[in-house]
C-alpha cells in the first residue's frame, strides 16, 4: 500500500515536471504565472516544480517582463545548452548525421554520399557510426551529455516486442533491398550507440513529419498530411495531433498507392505506383526515356546524382525543352491525383510536401499540382485544406530524428540525466 502511495507521488511529480518542460520547450519563455493561468497545477506546485527543474539544469530564467503595477516577472526557458540530441537521416543517396542542442540548433554535422544507393546495409552502418563519433569529435562534446540517438530510415520500421531477443528494432525496406534488417543491433554493435544510450528508429517520412509538425509546416494543426518526396515517397499521416500506424507500423506508404493500373513498374515489384511517376529516380528515368525518344543520339550526357538530375530537368523546361516540359506536366499531375487521394482518405486541414525533391518540384509544380489536386479531390474536403511546401529544408529528416530523443528526454523529464530508456518513437505532437 505505503510502496503503491510513493509510486503515485513520483509519478505525479513526473507527470508535472514533463507537462512544464513540454509547455516551456515549445511555448516558452513563460513566466511562473504563465504556467499557473495555462495548466492545472496550482501555484505552489508550479513554484516547487520549476525550482527542481532550475536546480537540475533544466530550465532557466532568461529576463523578465513588466507586469500591470506588479512586480516584474521573471521569464523562464528549457536550457537547451546542456542536453543535445543526434539525428540521422539514411537517405537513398547520403547518410547525414546532426549534432543539436536539445532546442535543435544544429552544432556538428557529417554527411557521406552513399554512390551505390542505401542497399548495402554494412555501408550504411558504418557511415552512421563514423558520423556519431565525428559530430561528438567535431563538436567537442561528452557523450553523457546526449538525451540520445534518433535514425530516420527509407522503410518501415517494427519496434522490438517480445520475440525479438537481442536484434531490437527491425527495419523492412522492400524498395531498397532491406530484408529484416536489425539496425539497433547492428548500430549497438558498431559501437558509437552505447548500450545505455536511447536509440530512436522511425521512418524518415515520419521523422520529417514530426519535425514539421512541431516547428514547420504543420505547427498548430490536428490533422496533416507531411508529404517525403525524394527517390522514393513517404507521408507521415497526423490524425488528431498523433501519427497514423496501422496494425504493422507500415501506414503512410503513399508512394506506393496506384495511380495507374497496370502502369510503371514500381521498386516495390507492384506496377502504377504514384513513387513510380512521382519519387526523383522516377521522374529522371522518365526524363531520359523521353529525351531519348526526342533525339536521334540517344541519352544525353548524365549528370552525376540525382539532385543535379531533378535540377537539370528543371533548368531544361525553363530552355523550353518539351521533354522536359512534358514529364514535369506528367509528374504534377500524378502528384497532384495523389494529393486528391490523400484529401479524400483523410480530410487533413493541412498537406505540406517535402524532402529534397519535393521541395525542388513543389517551388515550380505547386499551382498547377493544386489545380489537379481541386479536380479530382472531393470539392467539400479540398476546400478546406491548405496545400503548401515544408518549411524546414531539405536536411529536415534528420532534424526530425533528433526531435525523437527529444520527445522522449522532455516526457521522461528524469532527474539524473536523459535516462529514457525504452526504444522506439514517442508520440508525436507532443504539445
Ligand atoms: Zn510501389
């Protein structure tokens, strides 16, 4: 009984210094009188909380604002100076790794092409593992000092359960060869993730969602759709402030929803896949096929990777090249019926696309991608949402990663130290 009390005391103090942490993270600076008018606690347990959070490090006063006749008040703010977070973004091209302070300014980075693609898993660890220990070295700071580890990855990502022994979180990757791939262990054992250091794996279109949605694009909405476009496509699907996971954890796969019965061949082995009109590989490939078929000597000199491909698309329509007119016209309008898609499925009040080639495309596909999207979107749920680009760049998967020990450091909210245990994403939209 006594034991069953002591419980309930420590975690309603948890609870309580979790829900100040998170208001301050993402609303501050607040004065004490802020937080007393904007939550449920009483006065005295926002001035006992706030204390043990100043002594711990975690929260500071930051100045203060005249209040009307009264005593100035004294303004306070998450130190993000003290706990940093690292975010990995295994792209199909690059593996980049981000050192950020726990309010995500970035303070070390280490990118590494990948010039045979993501396939080879063994490549693909040991580029993480070198960029930990490189933005630690870069930066100058002590492991003990990181809340933790987050890994946005192209595939879906199952979360250990019980039957899974020492092989932890599971990465399927049916696009890019990745079988069942144990990327914690496989991490664990390279060495740089220490075995007490949380260790966050989710898909990338889902980390990009999360860092969207706190900070981006998709601030303050209750149901967003963030849109990854790069060679392959994503969507992290919000529905009242928390991701949509299905049963398997693989929701959100909108890159492989048919577009075209019977079309193009997909990565994934279906056919007609939206990824196979719309993800970067596809729209280059469709690019040469038509260029070829435009002049009598064939493909034209390529360019080296695909974000230099994607851009000389783009420059060769503004040349007035109709191959390249053509396949831009295409991919907005397949772009456009898959954003039509996601309006009719789950009425969002907000669509943001994103990821590198998204956001290349979207500065110059945008209306007309609108235009298609009014046309076959059901009038009703069209005219309420607001179709707009991310707002966080191109690196955002991997800002989104961090955002996952964050998440997970702010509800622990522990005394010691980032000591937040259990593996996998916390819930997003965490305000
Ligand atoms: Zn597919």
């Amino acid at each position: 009984m006594g034991e069953r009390v002591m419980r309930t005391v420590r975690d309603l103090r948890r609870s309580n210094r979790s829900l100040l942490l998170r208001r301050l993270y993402f609303d501050g600076p607040l004065s004490r009188q802020d937080l007393i008018d904007t939550t449920t606690l009483s006065a005295a347990s926002v001035s006992n909380v706030i204390g043990d959070l100043i002594n711990d490090g975690l929260v500071a006063e930051v100045g203060s604002v005249g209040s009307d006749g009264g005593r100035p008040r004294i303004l306070l703010q998450v130190d993000g100076s003290r706990w940093h977070a690292i975010g990995v973004d295994v792209g199909e091209t690059r593996v980049l790794v981000e050192l950020f302070t726990l309010d995500l300014a970035v303070l070390a980075r280490a990118e590494y092409p990948l010039p045979g693609g993501c396939g080879d898993v063994t490549a693909v660890v040991e580029r993480i593992d070198a960029g930990l220990r490189g933005v630690l070295k870069e930066s100058g700071i002590d492991q003990a000092s990181v809340a933790g580890v987050g890994v946005g990855v192209p595939g879906v990502v199952e979360r250990g359960g019980e039957n899974s022994g020492r092989d932890g979180v599971v990465v399927h990757g049916q696009t890019i060869g990745w079988d069942a791939v144990p990327l914690e262990r496989l991490l664990r054992e390279a060495g740089s993730v220490r075995a007490d250091m949380p260790l966050f794996i989710d898909n990338g279109a889902n980390t990009l969602g999360q860092a969207e949605m706190w900070f981006g694009a998709g601030a303050g909405a209750r149901d967003a759709v963030i849109a990854l476009i790069g060679s392959g496509v994503g969507a992290c699907v919000v529905t009242d402030g928390s991701p949509y996971r299905g049963t398997g954890r693989s929701a959100g796969e909108w890159g492989h929803t048919t577009v075209q019965v019977g079309g193009r061949a997909c990565r994934c082995g279906a056919r007609g896949c939206l990824e196979a009109y719309v993800g970067a590989e596809a729209v280059i490939e469709r690019y040469r096929e038509a260029a070829a078929d435009a002049t009598s000597e064939g493909a034209r000199p390529q360019p080296e990777s695909e974000e230099s491909a994607l851009a000389a698309i783009l420059a060769a329509d503004e040349r007035g090249d109709e191959a390249a007119r053509a396949v831009l016209e295409e991919t907005a309008v397949y772009l456009g019926v898959g954003v039509a898609n996601l309006i009719n499925l789950f009425n969002p009040e907000r669509i943001a696309l994103g990821g590198w080639a998204g956001l290349l495309l979207g500065a110059r596909l945008l209306p007309r991608v609108r235009e298609i999207a009014g046309e076959y979107a059901l009038r009703h749920a069209f005219a309420t949402v607001d179709l707009s680009l991310c707002q966080l760049g191109p690196d955002a998967v991997a800002r989104g990663a961090a955002t996952l020990p964050v998440a997970g450091f702010l509800s622990a909210a522990s005394v010691q130290g980032p000591d937040v245990g259990a593996i996998g994403a916390p819930r997003l939209n965490i305000r």
